[in-house]
C-alpha cells in the first residue's frame, strides 16, 4: 500500500477535479454547437475529427491565436483581471462537490471528494455570489456603455435571483440539518429503508433553485448581461482572444457546477436506486468481499452523478435552444414578486411538514 | 371598415392560471424541440454529399463540337442579341484554307467571350442558337472566383473539351478512324 | 503567531490601507473585497467556518456588488471631482484621528481571555448548529430586534421607491 503524505490524496482529487471541469467546459463548447443543431434539424460542427470531436481544440487554436485587443481608454489591470477573475471563481467552487463515496483499500479509506467542511453549501454559495465580480470588472473596464450595461445587468440579477435561491436552500438544509454536502448525499439513501431523493420532498424548491441556477449562470432565457439584440455583446464587447475564451470557458463551468449542486442536493448525488441490494447480492452470491463490492458501488455511483450531471447540462442546452430571452422588466418581476414569495412559501410548507412529522 | 370577412375578430381573453404560470408552455416548447432533436436532418454535408441537381438545372455553357471535333459555333451573333443581360460578346473571323478540320462552318468565332457576372442563366442563349452550339450544362455551376476579370469566360474556357474515346454523355461512341482525325485536329488547334 | 496568521493580517492591513489610499474608487472598492477576504480567513483560523462562509457571501457577495454597483453609476473623471474646502478635510482628520483613539483606548487593555486552552477546548464552538443554538435561545431578543430593525429599513425602501399619485415614471 502506497504511503499518501497528509492531504496528499485530496490534492490528486483536487487537480483531477480541476482537469474534470477543465475538460467538461471544453466540451461543452462542442457539445452545445452540437446539441443547438440538432434542435434545429442541422448537424453541428462534424469537420474536425471523427463526429468533429476535435473542434474544440480547433477553437482552442483560433482563440490563442487571435489579436489581443484593449479597447482605449480601458483600465488595463482590470481588464485582463476581469477574465481571471472570472475563471478563478468558477473553479472553485467544484472543491466542495462529493463526487463520490469512499474507496478503500486495505484500511485506508479515500473519499471522492476535495475538501469536506461541515458548510460546503455556504461555499458554494459563496463563491457562485463571488462569481459577478469578474464579469463586472470585466465589463467596467472595457470602458464601452455596452460592456457597462450587460456588467450592471449582471450585477443586479445575481443579487436578485441569490435571494430566491438561498431561500429555496433552506428548506433543502431544514430538512437535511446539515451544510455538509456530503452528508446531505449520504441522507439522501439510507441502507435497508425505502428513501426518497430529495427532489420527492422538495418538488417546488428544486424549480426555484433550478430558475435561480439558470439566472446565476446567466444563461438564456436568462442571458441578459450579455444580450445580444440589445447590448453587443454585453460585458464582453470589447474582449477578444483567449481573454473572451476564459469568459465563455468560466460560464461552461458554471454551467457544470451548478449541475453537480444540483444533482447533489435533489437527486441523490452519488446515490443511484438499488445500490445496496446490488451490494449484499455481490456479497452473498458471487463471494466479493464488502470492501470490494462497496468500491464497485462507489465507482458506479461516481460514474452515476457524471450522468446526472450530463443530463442537466443537456438540459441547459435544451432550454437555451428552446426559450426567447426574457424582458430585463419581466426578470425582475420574476425574481422579486413571484421566485422570493413562492422560495418563502415553500419554507413555510416545508416548515409545517416537518412539524407534522410527513417529511424528516 | 370591413374590406373582406375573413378577418379574424380576436378577443383578448385574461389568462389562465397554467397560462400564466408559464412552466405549461415552457414544458411544451421543450417538447417541441425534443421532438426535432431526432428529426431528419436537413444539412448536406457538401464536398462528400452532393445535392442532385434539377433536371431543367442550366449551368455553366459550354460551346459544342460536333462529331468530328469541330467547333459549331458560326458567329451569327443571334445568341448575343437573344442574350437579355448582354452578356455575350463575339468577334467573327473567316476560315482559312485548312481549316476545315477545326471549324465546321466557314465564318467561326474567333474569339467568344461570355460575362458570368451578366449572365443570369436563363438559356436563351442556347434556345437562340442554329447551329446547336451553346449549351448550358445541366450539372456545372459557374464557379467563385477572386478576381472579376476570371468570371469572363472566354473560348479556351467554353469549347467543350473533347476526349475522342470517351463515351459522350448522348452515349456517341467514335469508331477508331473517327477518334484518330479527331485528335489529329485537336492537336493542331490553337487553345 | 502562526505564519498564516502573519500572511493574512500583512495582508489585511495592506488592502485595507490600500481602501484609503487607492485614487479610484473601482480599486478601493476591490480592496475592499480583498480585506473581507482576509478577514474571512482570520475567522477560519478562529475556528468559526460558518461567520467566515458568510462573511464572504453576504460582505464579499451581495454588499460591495451593490457598492460596484453605485460606484459604477458615478462619473468618475478627476475634473468633477468636487474640491473639498480646507475646513471639511481638518473636520475629517480631527474626527477620524478621535475615532482611532477611542478604539484604541477601549481595545489595549484586552486580554483574550477565550484563547484555547487545551484542556477546554472545545472545537465545534464555531459551528453552525452551536450559532444557532446560541443565537436561538441566548440572544433570541437581540436576533429578532435586528431583524425588526431590517424589516424597517426594507419598509423605508419600498416607500421611498413607490410611486406618488401623479407621479409618472415612464
Ligand atoms: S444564359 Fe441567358 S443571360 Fe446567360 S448568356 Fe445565355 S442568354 Fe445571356
Ligand atoms: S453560339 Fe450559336 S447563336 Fe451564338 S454565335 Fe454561335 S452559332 Fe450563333
């Protein structure tokens, strides 16, 4: 058995992570071309590679080698910070995502997991709110009244959709007792017992946080910061290069965190139906030890959420090819007189419920 | 006022509550583009798939040799009157003594030139013609070009290239002693 | 003191110095965003992941964009800047200098009694569940007259923002 130093077992979790999300992000690009063709009864890019499965490393080569441009009259620092900024905060927040149980190997026990600390919802949530400033930066320092505009859009309808989805958090965490990620997915299947994922408790709770994700990641129908028909192309009008890429690159991974959080707080996480039968059945039947046969389900559960996470990027993509955009007064109206009232409503019924003892 | 009676009297009726709830109309928007998501798809991939052509498809001209490989053209000119979009110009020569070979009839066109940027393809050139000389092609587009001098086609460009023992498209086979004089002829004609 | 603590404090002081000195008010605001992040790590260290988590979501996250926001807003350019008479700027110094004092003068003389000592140490002081109770069943009444407090601020919004009779926006 391989000696690991301390920390040293989350460090490769953490960098494959990193490569995981790196890699997703990339093809999303592809797999969004792609999946907008076919709704549109057209084939997507197929030139480059088998199936066009190289394109985004063509769009890699044509984003590194375009001009570098810096508008006049722009702040240089934050300009190039704003991107940074961007792709910093996107990355991060995945750390905190259960991406599996545990494997173990002899007595060492490795979880699937970067960081386990006991608010890993806070951080998300933090990070994903942190997530406006580089496209706020980046659009103030364009120093273009478009980029300016799509960056204020931006800004005030994080704010505003953060409010509903924190809301529709808590009946989540009311129920779970717990910030823990980890422990929310482990709630979520309990051995022996007939267990409900959570999205059977929280039916209304996941639509709120589902709109709310859409609106963080600034996603159509909810795309207005950078729209287009009204702004350019919002606040990133004057970027160019690999500098625009970073931009397009942080909101695929936004657009995959916000699947795995999902994933993770309605549908179970790494759990999937009849892992346990799957698991006393390879113990009694074909004589697999519990450590092995609990590390098949381990895999196949890492391998599971990957699905379900798939699943929702698809379903990003869907909706995108499928809804107009919203008026920026309509969005507004949305967030604040119909997602906040309902995300209040539904921790009051949740509230009631629990009292009554329907929910635990 | 009323100008037919098929107008249509739209009433502007206060919403539903599914309506307005929107999540209805969004699940069958989605439905929709589901649906097309495994519908037939309507691309032509190009360079490996070619969209067939039209049957009355009129392309690219070609002026005609007859059997023996001479040019059929006379330069009467009644395709460049005919020509809507003047598109045609010509310059007539006489044929020479030995010549015979190459031109069928005594006056030839010395130089033929069409525009392909005047040209509209309307094939009234090819419907002008006595002599069954211009023909658009039912399977050639005139293809893109950078410069705009390139889209004028001259003869070297237009007489129909002629391979003396290739089948024709008509399915006219030469016999042996045909297919010699012919490229006999081809060989001495100027490009 | 560990190096941590050292880093982070250099770095505190640095942002916040930079909050002040910084000649744009986009880069003190972003100074702003750094020292609560350095703040947020000091509470990491105290053990209080949840006050750090926070701090960030609700200083770092909500507050200074609404600050980006309205700074955003402001014509920034050198030339409207208002001259400030002499008299306003001895007024600021004299009473930020007071301001300095008093903290000093309350805070020099504290000991930090709760410093752990091992025996009591108690390590999930800091957590959520701890807050909650504490803030649910010792300082109920505060908690809630903070949130009357809000709800009045959140009420003087609305008013504010409603429209008058007669009154046409667009
Ligand atoms: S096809 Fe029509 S336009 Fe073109 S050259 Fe012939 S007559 Fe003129
Ligand atoms: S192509 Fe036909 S119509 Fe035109 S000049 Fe020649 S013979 Fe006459």
């Amino acid at each position: 058995m391989i000696e690991l130093p301390a920390l040293g077992w989350q460090s490769i979790v953490i960098f494959v992570v990193f490569a995981l999300s790196l890699l997703i992000a990339t093809y999303c690009t592809y797999a969004e071309r792609v999946i907008a063709a076919f709704l549109q009864d057209r084939v997507g890019p197929d030139r480059a590679g088998p199936f066009g499965l190289l394109q985004p490393l063509a769009d890699a080569v044509k984003m590194f080698t375009k001009e570098e441009f810096f508008p006049g009259g722009a702040n240089k620092a934050l300009f190039i910070f704003g991107p940074c900024l961007a792709m910093i905060t996107a990355l991060m927040s995945s750390a905190v995502i259960p991406f599996g149980n545990n494997l173990s190997f002899g007595n060492n026990a490795f979880f699937l997991q970067g960081i386990e600390v006991n608010v890993g919802m806070l951080w998300v949530f933090g990070v994903v709110s942190l997530g406006v400033y580089g496209v706020m930066i980046g659009g103030w320092a364009s120093n273009n009244k478009f980029s300016l505009l799509g960056a204020i859009r931006a800004a005030s309808q994080n704010i505003s959709y953060e409010l509903a989805m924190g809301m529709s958090l808590i009946a989540v965490l009311m129920i779970s007792e717990t910030l823990s990620l980890r422990t929310i997915t482990l709630q979520q299947s309990v051995a022996g017992e007939w267990h409900f994922w959570n999205i059977v408790k929280q039916p209304l709770g996941f639509i709120i946080f589902c709109v709310c994700a859409f609106a963080e990641t600034n996603r159509t129908p909810f795309d207005l910061p950078e729209c287009e028909t009204e702004l350019v192309g919002g606040y990133h009008t004057e970027y160019s290069s690999m500098k625009l890429g970073l931009y397009l690159f942080a909101e695929y991974i936004n657009i995959f965190v916000a699947s795995a959080v999902m994933s993770v707080l309605y549908f179970g996480g790494f759990n999937f139906p009849f892992q346990y039968e799957l698991r006393s059945w390879l113990v009694e039947n074909h004589d697999w030890t519990l450590a092995a046969a609990q590390n098949l389900i381990t895999v196949l559960g890492t391998v599971g959420l990957f699905l379900k996470i798939f699943a929702f990027i698809f379903f990003f993509m869907w909706v995108r090819w499928t809804l107009p955009r919203f008026r920026y007064d309509q969005l507004m109206r949305l967030g604040w007189t119909i997602l906040i009232p309902l995300a209040v409503v539904n921790i009051l019924i949740t509230g009631g419920l629990i009292l009554l003892g329907v929910i635990k | 006022m009323q100008l037919t009676n098929r107008a249509k009297k739209l009433e502007k009726k206060p919403m539903t509550l599914a309506e307005r709830a929107y999540l209805p109309a969004i699940f069958q928007g989605l439905s929709i583009t589901m649906r097309h998501f495994f519908m037939k798809k309507a691309t032509v991939r190009y360079p490996e798939e070619v969209r067939p052509f039209s049957p009355i498809f009129r392309g690219l001209h070609v002026l005609k040799r007859d059997e023996q490989g001479r040019e059929r053209c006379t330069a009467c000119g009644l395709c460049a009157v005919a020509c809507p979009a003047e598109a045609i110009t010509m310059v007539a020569g006489e044929r020479k003594k030995g010549e015979e070979s190459l031109y069928r009839e005594e006056k030839y066109a010395i130089s033929y030139e069409i525009n392909m940027l005047r040209c509209i393809f309307c094939g009234l050139c090819e419907e002008a013609c006595p002599k069954a000389a211009v023909y658009l092609q039912a399977d050639k587009i005139a293809p893109p070009r950078y410069e705009r001098d390139e889209f004028i086609y001259g003869k070297d460009r237009l007489v129909e290239p002629v391979s003396p023992d290739a089948r024709s498209i008509r399915g006219i086979q030469l016999t042996p002693e045909q297919a010699d004089s012919l490229r006999s002829n081809l060989a001495q004609q100027p490009v | 003191m560990s190096p941590i603590f050292l880093f982070l404090a250099f770095v505190a002081l640095l942002s916040a110095l930079g909050v002040v000195f910084a000649k744009n008010p986009v880069h003190s605001v972003l100074f702003l965003i750094l020292t609560f992040f350095a703040l947020s790590g000091h509470y990491l260290l105290l053990n209080a992941q949840f006050l750090a988590a926070v701090n960030i979501i609700v200083y770092a996250g909500a507050i200074m964009v609404l600050f980006l926001f309205v700074i955003m807003f402001l014509n920034l350019n050198v030339d409207t800047e208002p001259h400030k008479p002499a008299l306003a700027k001895i007024a600021a110094a004299v009473a930020g200098g007071s301001l300095l004092l008093i903290l000093v003068a309350a805070l020099k003389d504290i000991a930090p009694t709760g410093a752990p000592q091992d025996a009591t140490f108690d390590s999930q002081i800091g957590m959520v569940d701890r807050l909650g109770l504490v803030l649910y069943q010792d300082y109920l009444l505060p908690f809630e007259l903070a949130s009357v407090l809000f709800l009045v601020a959140m009420v003087g919004a609305v008013m504010l923002g409603k429209r008058e009779a007669g009154e046409r926006n667009f």
